[in-house]
C-alpha cells in the first residue's frame, strides 16, 4: 500500500497501471467505513501477492485528485489499468463483493505466471537459447492457456524450429474460434507450407519446374499456389505474395479466395510488434522472420515500407 499525492501520482498510479492493475482507495481519516474498507483491502493485495496494487489517497488532503476522479463520497474504490478508470465501487463492501470485484479485473495467478514465463522465454531467444525459451513458452500456456500471446509465440517458434505436429496441436483451439483470429490463420498457412513440402510430390521441384508448367498456363492456379508453399517454406515472402497477386489479379475467388487470405496471412506474419521500451527496428518481423534482399535494405524501416507497399498492391488488386 502506498499514499499518493499529486507529487507521486503520476509515477504511482497512472505509470504503474501500465504494467499492472492499480486500485486507488479515496478515503479520509474521519471516515468510519473507510477504516473498515482499509484494512480488508491492505490484508487483499498481501494476498493476491502482486496481481494488483493498492494506493491510498486522502480526498481531504488531495483535493485536486479527488476532483478530477469525480469523487462525491467516500470511500470510493477507482481500478485503472493503462492509465485510464476501469471501474470501481463506493461504501464499505464486504470480503467476498471485494474478492469477486477484484477476480472479475484483475489478472489470475495462472495469468501473471504466464507472463513471468513469457519475458523469461524473450531473454532466453535473445541470449541464444531456443530450446530453453520453447519450455518456458510451454509453460507460460500450461499456466495460462487462454493466454493468446503465449500460445502465438509458441506455435511461432515450433513452426520456425520444426516441430510441426506440436505447431498443430497448439493451433487446433483458436483455429475453431468464430471469427477465427489473423494471427493464428497466418501460423496455420505458415504451417501448411512447411506440411505441404514434407507431404506433396511437389514438394521436392525446383522452382523452373514450377515456371514451366505456369508458362503453359497462366491459370495453373494449382500450381502457382504449390509454388507459393514452397516460397512460404523457403521464407520468400515477397515472391510468394507476388505469385499471389497473379491469382488473385485472373481469380479472386478461386478455391475459396485461398490466394487473399494467404496473402493477408504472410502481411500478418511479417507485420513487427509494437516496439518495447523504445527499441529499434532490427530488421525482422513478430516471428523472427528476416526480410532478404533490396526490400530489406530500402529505408530507415524497410519492412515498413514493404508492408505498406504490398498492401497497396493487394488494395489495387482488389479494386
């Protein structure tokens, strides 16, 4: 528990909601049932070890704070997370309101173990360890298996270090989801890809072969899509959305728009994350995947640039 002033609130509550749930307990010293809320909620945050954290504000003390929050009565009980009132109660409730309150907005331990295990698993990728960051993955989704970003980082780096049938299993959930998540349809394409080169004849040609048969007939659509497998496969993406292009420019709608959907799924798998703590661009995508080439060398933020140039193509095509 913590007392905040207008000195501290910034730093003690709208940036410490950033990162964790923060519940801000208005209350006053001539207040009876501030003194019984007060204690319950000190003795709750000892036993929720972590999962939010509880500051204290005097609204006669702090008027200014207590004006911005709207504060009529004490006490009133306002849960920010990411710096904005989420919700809230007033009056003294009781243990068990107080509990469920707290389960309904805060995460569970299986959630805030998973997200141990998850920044663990970043460390071990960037020192090197693979195999050790794919266990820690594991066991962020054991811990918490509704926990979307570690079953993405997980799948992602079986895919990426060849353990397709556990990728699969681990897709098998979202993948019945309706509407089906982006991020989960782009793994499972990305998926097929590598399938398809184990499991397809076609697999094993050499990409002339490929050209061959295409330059027979323009609308091979069978064949471009088996030539785009093994470009998804081999990690050109440029090339196979290329290829998708061709489909998609004679035949949107062939074999169910399967080119538009691949497309947008390799957008997907290349598309980086929201850079943490003002890190710079290196260079590769949310999986890992490294751009090869002109198109990497184009700019300050050349995946940048080659995203948004692609998903022009993709919007003329379409149009």
């Amino acid at each position: 528990m913590i007392d905040v002033t207008v000195q501290n609130f910034e730093a003690e509550v709208i940036t410490a909601s950033m990162t964790i749930p923060v519940l801000v307990d208005f209350w006053a010293p001539w207040c009876g049932p501030c003194k019984t809320l007060g204690p319950l909620l000190e003795q709750l945050e000892v036993e929720y070890a972590g999962r939010f954290k509880l500051v204290k504000i005097d609204s006669d003390q702090e008027q200014q704070i207590a004006a911005a929050f709207g504060i009529r009565s004490i006490p009133t009980c306002i849960l920010l997370k990411n710096g904005q009132p989420v919700d809230g109660f007033t009056g003294a409730v009781p243990p068990a309101q107080l509990r469920a309150f707290l389960d309904k907005n805060v995460p569970s331990e299986g959630a805030v173990a998973a997200e141990e295990e998850i920044n663990e698993a970043e460390a071990l990728l960037e020192a090197g360890d693979t195999q050790a960051a794919l266990a820690k993955l594991a066991d962020a989704l054991a811990a918490d298996p509704s926990n979307d970003d570690a079953r993405a980082d997980y799948t992602r780096l079986l895919i990426a270090t060849g353990g397709l049938e556990e990728a699969a299993a681990t897709l098998e959930e979202p993948l019945r989801r309706e509407p089906r998540p982006l991020r989960f349809d782009a793994l499972n394409r990305w998926l097929q890809a590598l399938q398809f080169v184990h499991t397809d004849p076609r697999g094993e040609w050499p990409l002339p072969q490929f050209d061959e048969a295409i330059a027979l007939n323009k609308r091979d659509f069978e064949t471009r899509f088996a030539k785009v497998q093994i470009l998804m496969a081999e990690g050109e993406w440029t090339q196979a959305m290329d290829e998708l292009l061709e489909i998609i420019m004679r035949d949107r709608k062939w074999n169910d728009e399967a080119a538009r959907k691949t497309y947008v799924g390799i957008l997907e798998l290349l598309t980086p994350p929201p850079p943490k703590g003002g890190a710079q661009f290196d260079g590769k995508s949310a999986g890992g995947i490294e751009l090869t080439g002109k198109a990497a060398k184009a700019g300050e933020d050349p995946q940048a640039e080659l995203l948004s140039s692609y998903r022009r193509k993709l919007s003329m095509a379409l149009n």
